[in-house]
C-alpha cells in the first residue's frame, strides 16, 4: 500500500542516468500551460506522424477495428484508425497538465455524466467498485471521481523511476492510496468499506490464467473474471467507467454506466459477458477515443493463429 506520504522525492533521482529523462520533462511542464486547442493542434501533428510512420501501431489499432467493426469499409477502419491515433497523442500531452497543474485549476475543466448513480449506491452504504475501462484519457479518471469521492486502486510500477515517482506522485492527489498488483487480489477486497471506491482496470488481455473468453464487440477475448470475484468477496455494486473528451467545450468527461446487476454472483463466463457488453455500450459513445493500440485479442482459444501476426501497409 503506497501514500503520498511513501512517495516522498527520493534524492537519487537526481542521477546523472535520469538528466535525460528531467530534460524531456522540462518540456513537458512547458506543453501544460498551452491552451488546449494549441496542444491538441499539436497532438494532431504527431498522431498523424505515428500513424504514418509506426507500423507496429498502426497494424494492432486496424487489426481491432477490423475485428471489432467488420461491417465498415476499409476506407473507414482507416479513418477510424487515424482519429485514434490523434486522440492517442493529444492524450499524452495532455497529461502533462495531470503532472504539472493545481488540482483546483483542473476540476474546472471535469465533468461527471451519471454522478447520480454513485450517489444512490452511497446512500445505501453499498462498497463500491468503479471498472475503468482503456479509452485513451482514462488517467483523467481518478481525478474526476477524486474530486467528489474517497477512492483506492491497484498500480503497476514502471521501469524508469522519475516517471514512477512523477505518475505516482500524480495519482496519489486524486486517491487515499495505491496498492501493487503484485500484492493480490485479497488487499483490494480488505481496503473496501461504503464510502471509498476502488478503481480496476480490467480490459486488457492478461492472458488465459485468471480470464475466460467472452465475446468482445462479437469476436472471443480473453477477459479477466478478478473483478467479478472481488465483486462477490466485497459485497460491492459495480459501474462501468470511462472518461472522454469533449471537443466542443474542451472539457474531460467521465461517463459512469449503469450498475451491473447480479455481477459476481453468476458464472465465470457470465460475469464476463456483463462487463464486455458494459464497455461496448461507453466505448459506442466515442469509439475512435479507446485505446485500440493494445492488444486486446492477443490470447486466442485452441492455439489458432493470432490475430496480429502479420503485418500490413494499409
């Protein structure tokens, strides 16, 4: 369990290893206090390099368009693909003001959709659990809800320290703590009580060890059946959650689904088909803001043929 207390500057990262690493940052901080239509302006420029340029992206980003939207041309999979990828970059930018901005400055610019629904769970001292699906401002997030609300979730540290202190550093304003994932499942079910939400990111594919496969927008993916089993060991309500821009008031929203009703309390595979069929109806309201760069189908049933496997150029 980490505080912002345990994440006090540590004079090692001052290392002359981590320079580079503070220089880029020295830009970083520069790109936070631009207006956001000259930052996106920006993001736009490098999403549409990366998506000419990166392959190995642009190849992940249509191979989950194609398998999660067949019924579009291949001249919309591409059009698809490229708003992805600008959304993509602006989003990394624009995480610079998470690093670099009072809290107090940004919650000017949050906005909650079904705030309401959190509120009843509370009224009924419910634990809850708050799904946090991929779209590609999902690190807005913890700072919407955090605004409002007590919340805890799980971290996975990252190899460069600066940039661990930095993201730690930032998630820890908007939450109480953070707990490792290698810690276990056990700690997040302990650390609920009604009052304080814990955020899980289950979407990704993890592979086949702790998931079953459940149709994804159609097409089998491996999804984790955790959630489902801290749901059911917590007592918890469980909401899908995933947060967007908004390009006309230039403000992040996050969307709160509806309740999954009876999650955890059915079979694996159930549980499973809930969550996906949760996600698809956020990810419709703005799908060229999810962040198809993963790979979601990675794990495939029966040893058949991956679906990344070979590359393309369109």
């Amino acid at each position: 369990m980490k505080t912002a207390t345990d994440n006090a500057f540590d004079k090692n990262l001052l290392h002359p290893r981590y320079w580079a690493t503070w220089f880029g940052l020295g830009g970083f901080w520069l790109l936070a206090w631009l207006p956001w239509k000259a930052r996106h302006c920006l993001g736009d420029k490098i999403g549409a390099y990366i998506y000419r340029k990166n392959t190995k992206r642009r190849h992940i980003v249509l191979s989950n368009l194609r398998a999660c939207f067949p019924e579009l041309t291949d001249h919309e999979h591409n059009e698809l693909a490229q708003q992805t990828m600008r959304e993509y970059a602006c989003a990394l930018l624009d995480y610079s003001m998470l690093f670099f901005r009072s809290r107090q400055w940004l919650a000017q610019h949050m906005i909650i959709e079904g705030q309401d629904k959190l509120d009843d769970a509370l009224a009924q001292d419910k634990n809850i659990m708050l799904l946090l699906g991929h779209s590609v401002w999902l690190e807005f997030a913890p700072l919407t809800i955090g605004q409002h609300y007590s919340a805890y979730g799980s971290y996975k540290p990252f190899k460069n320290a600066v940039f661990n202190w930095l993201i730690a550093r930032s998630r820890l304003k908007d939450v109480e703590f953070v707990i490792a994932r290698e810690e276990g499942m056990i700690k997040l079910v302990r650390a609920m009580k009604p009052g304080r939400m814990l955020f899980f990111l289950p979407d990704q594919d993890h592979g086949s060890k702790h998931s079953v496969f459940a149709p994804f927008f159609g097409k089998p993916k491996a999804t984790l059946t955790t959630p489902a089993r801290i749901a059911k060991l917590g007592k918890a309500s469980c909401f899908p959650v995933m947060t967007f821009f908004d390009h006309n008031s230039g403000k992040y929203k996050t969307v709160i689904g509806n309740s999954l009703e009876a999650f955890g309390q059915g079979t694996a595979e159930q549980d499973a088909i809930t969550m996906n069929e949760s996600f698809e109806e956020l990810i419709a309201l703005h799908p060229e803001q999810y962040m198809w760069l993963l790979k979601f189908f990675r794990t495939t049933q029966h040893q058949t043929e991956g679906l990344y496997t070979e590359l393309t150029t369109g």
